[in-house]
C-alpha cells in the first residue's frame, strides 16, 4: 500500500479507506494464538451476517486492516494490547440503498456422483 496516497487523499477530504462509515470494528487477538486469525475472521463473519437484522449494513475494510498489519503510525494509534495484532475489520453504518430483492440466477447444473 502506498500509505502517503491514501494519506494524501485524506488530507484532501477524501476516505478511500473507509469510504466515510460511521464505525469501524477490529477484531483482534493475540499474536501468539494459533487460532486468533481465523476466530477474529469467523466474528467478523457473523457481524457481516447479522448486521442486516438490525438495519445495518457492513464491508470488509481490507484497507484498514492491511495498514493496521504494516503500518506502524496505525499500530501506535490504535493501541491494541500488548502482544494483539489486527486479524480483520469491518466498516458498519446505515445502508444508503435498499435492496428489493435478489438478482436473478441461472439454475446451477449440478450432477451428484
């Protein structure tokens, strides 16, 4: 990532990064947790998967999350606990469209062995 862009367009008024959202949430664990990534990975998941039922909606902040790895400016702000890492983050907030229903979808051909 080319953090002095990003930085850049932020200081022209632009979030490329989290694309103006409300919240963010980080799921974090400990470094040393050999489970942590892929536990923080499910929660997020159930985020995205609930959010709905409350009238919210999510996305995945992969520009955050990869700067909150790398980017030790990020790290410093942040202040996580000692020896925790960012596994992931999600953008919530209010939906600015409604969706009525689901696109149409070819009938998958499926043949069971």
């Amino acid at each position: 990532m080319h953090m002095e862009l990003v930085v850049g367009a932020w200081d022209f008024g632009v979030d490329v990064v989290c694309r103006d959202a409300p919240h963010l949430v980080i799921a974090h664990g400990l470094a040393a947790d050999a489970t942590a990534q892929s536990a923080c990975t499910i929660a997020l998941t159930y985020l995205e998967l609930a959010a709905p039922s409350l009238g919210l909606g999510t996305c995945w902040g992969g520009f955050f999350g990869a700067a909150a790895m790398f980017w030790p400016p990020l790290q410093e702000a942040l202040a996580l606990p000692k020896g925790h890492v960012c596994y992931g983050t999600a953008m919530v907030g209010r939906p600015k469209f409604k969706y009525h229903r689901l696109p149409a979808r070819n009938t998958p051909k499926v043949t069971w062995a």
